[in-house]
C-alpha cells in the first residue's frame, strides 16, 4: 500500500472523527454555560431581593 494513500485516510478519519466530537461536545458545553449563567443571574435576583 502506499504511503501517502495511507496518511490521507488517517488524516480523513482524524478529521471525521474531530467533527464528530466536536458536534457531541460543543452543544453540552454551551448547555452547561447557560445553565451556569442561568443559575448565577437568579442568585444574583435573589440578593438584590433581599
């Protein structure tokens, strides 16, 4: 087999594979870091209530 065929189809799957992840994670990331926000600006509503 050749080489460079070789390193391509590794490149591909790397690059297949960091998509993937990337779509899995991203959307967690952002869901968690709103809820964070979320919990922060109610904290911050509940002092000023006080």
């Amino acid at each position: 087999m050749d080489i460079q065929l070789v390193e391509t189809l590794l490149l591909g799957l790397a690059g297949v594979a960091g998509g993937a992840w990337l779509a899995f994670v991203l959307p967690r990331m952002v869901e968690a870091q709103r809820r964070l926000a979320l919990v922060r600006s109610q904290r911050q509503n509940d002092l000023r209530r006080r």
